[in-house]
C-alpha cells in the first residue's frame, strides 16, 4: 500500500546507523533493509510515518514527522467517489 507518493518526512542518516535492525524489526511495511551492516530505505512509499523506527533509533540516524502518512491515506480515501475509503492500517 502507498500512503504518500512524495514529499515523505522520512529521512535517514546512514553514518549514524549502527546496524541493530531495530528499523526493520518494527516497521509495519517494510520500508527498512540492513544492506551490509546499515540500514537503507528501500520501500519509501510504503512508508505511512508512523513513527515506530524514529522512536526505536538508539542512534538517532532516523527522523520523520508522525501520523503524516496515515493522515493523508484517510483524507485520500474520502475523497474518493464511491465513499467506500480504505480502512486505516496503523493500530
């Protein structure tokens, strides 16, 4: 699922990052891969900002503002003709 197609808060430092794959063990789309012994991005729009690799970053190598991706997936999802919206994925 895409929540945001661009302008993502999203934004990771990779000379900080000390590979715990901590990113990766806790984000819900799989927006984080440990390519050799560093985090990297490699599912940006896959990404819904919820905050949850910021919040586990012992190293603070990982920023993004929260809620800003699932925010924009419900007001896109009533926007939509039919009314139908897509459920909100982030619990």
């Amino acid at each position: 699922m895409r929540y945001l197609l661009n302008g993502h808060s999203l934004n990771l430092v990779p000379e900080l990052c000390n590979g715990c794959c901590r990113c990766e063990e806790v984000c819900p789309h799989g927006v984080f891969s440990l390519v050799q012994r560093k985090a990297e991005i490699v599912n940006r729009d896959g990404c819904m900002e919820c905050g949850a690799c910021r919040m586990n970053c012992a190293t603070n190598a990982i920023s993004v503002i929260s809620g800003v991706g699932c925010a924009q997936l419900v007001i896109n999802s009533m926007r939509r003709k039919n009314g139908a919206g897509v459920p909100c994925e982030c619990k």
